[in-house]
C-alpha cells in the first residue's frame, strides 16, 4: 500500500527524506509492517482502540506531527490494496466496516495534536 | 488544462477497455451508498435503500450507477477537455440536484476500489495513479461551475 502511497500522492513522500522509497526497499517494507502491526493491534482491541494506540498517539501528535489529511490518503490506499488482494472477501458490508475501522485509528492518532 | 503523459493515458484507456460499465458503476454507486450512508439524502425518490442487501439489489441504484459511470466515459474520451465536457453537468449538479462537491470526491475514490477489487495486480500503483488523477479531473469540472 505504501507504493500505491507515493505514487499517487507524492506529497506524502515529504514525510520520508531519510528513507530509500523505490520499490522494494528494506526500509519501506520495515516500515510497512510496523504500520500493519498496529493495525493489528487495533484489531485486537477494537474496544478500545484510544487504549491500545495512546503512545502512537502521542508520538503522531508530538514527534511526527503527520497533517491529518494524509491519514485519509494511506486509509484510502490500503483499502485499495485489500480490495486488490481479496476481492472476494472484500464485499460492501466489509468495505463500509474497514473504512469506518481505519478512520476511527485515523480520529484516535491525530486526537492529541491540539 | 490538464497534462496527460502518454502512460497516463495508455493506462487509463487500456483499462476502461476492459471496465464493464453497468457492473462496476452500479457497484460503485451502491458502496456510496452503503459505505457513506450520509449520501443517501440525495436519493430519497430510490426506494428501498435499508440495508446493503437492499441497495445492491435496488434497480433504480443500479440503472443511476450506469449511467454516472456511462458518464464518466465521456472524460475518458475527452481527456484533453474534461472541463469543458462537464461544463453542463457541473450546472445541473450545482442549480437543480444541490450535490455537494465533496460527494465527487467520495464516488471517485470508491470508483478506484471498485476498479482495485475488480483488477487485482492488474491495478498497479502506477495505474492507480491514473486513474486518481482522473478522478481527482472529474469532480474538479463537475464542481467547476458552481456558484
């Protein structure tokens, strides 16, 4: 989902100077991971997303400080890549939960910023 | 105007070839509606729309999901000229059906999922490129004439 990331928007890449982003790249796929682990997590605790992703949170909002628009863009890509991936599985009613999941980790990360 | 490389070109047109355009705009609009329920305050003359089983089985959903994505056609033919193309639609969905332009945003976003779902590998990156910026082209014109 990442290279579908940066290459449709490539604004998001401003968040990554020190990273070696073609294709394939250790780091990306590092990276990449780490962010599927969290939403792991999530998953996990799906009552309590605050609880579970509260050092995230503080580190998005006091370190990284990502623009809260981008966490819409890479919500929409990996939605994009689990429709590419399972197109079976992922039906309307799928769809309409994992949108509302990714923007609930998407409400619970940026929810310290100000 | 809008610049088109070549490769965004080839791979829009390449793909839309393949599009099956009854299918996917009716799905499109369906997920719309069933994803972002909020849009369904502009179709309240559609019938039954209470459930996602509902919506995807509802012919009037059906039948509009044609004919926006039959529309949608007319850019891919005319990617050189988007804006003009819609210059009419854009009034009407401004002066008579009062759609919000954020709604374009959101079906064309849906649109590329529905094109992910449906290609598989075949969606690139490079090829989900494309066709964000096409439909990123698409919502500006049709919200172009608002006033």
């Amino acid at each position: 989902f990442s290279s579908r990331l940066f290459s449709s928007f490539p604004q998001t890449k401003t968040y990554f100077p020190h990273f070696d982003l073609s294709q394939g790249s250790a780091q990306l796929h590092g990276h990449g991971s780490k962010v599927l682990g969290a939403i792991g997590e999530a998953v996990k605790n799906i009552d309590n997303i605050t609880g579970a992703l509260a050092t995230l949170s503080e580190l998005h909002a006091y370190i990284l400080r990502v623009d809260p628009v981008n966490f819409k863009l890479l919500s929409h890509c990996i939605l994009c890549s689990v429709a590419a991936h399972f197109p079976n599985d992922f039906t309307p009613e799928v769809h309409a939960a994992w949108d509302k999941f990714l923007s609930q980790i998407s409400s619970v990360l940026t929810e310290k910023y100000r | 105007m809008v610049h088109w490389t070549a490769e965004e070109k080839q791979l829009i047109t390449n793909l839309w070839g393949k599009v099956n355009v009854a299918e996917c705009g009716s799905e499109a609009l369906a997920r719309l509606l069933i994803v972002y329920p909020w849009t369904q305050r502009f179709f309240s003359s559609f019938g039954n729309l209470s459930s996602p089983t509902a919506i995807i089985g509802n012919p009037k959903v059906r039948a509009h999901g044609k004919k926006v994505l039959t529309s949608f056609g007319e850019a891919v033919k005319n990617l050189d000229n988007i804006k003009a193309t819609y210059a009419k639609l854009s009034e009407l969905h401004c002066d008579k059906l009062h759609v919000d332009p954020e709604n374009f945003r959101l079906l064309g976003d849906i649109l590329v999922i529905v094109l992910a779902a449906h290609f598989g590998r075949e969606f690139t990156p490079a090829c989900q490129a494309a066709w964000q910026k096409l439909v990123r082209v698409v919502a500006h014109a049709l919200s172009y004439k608002y006033h």
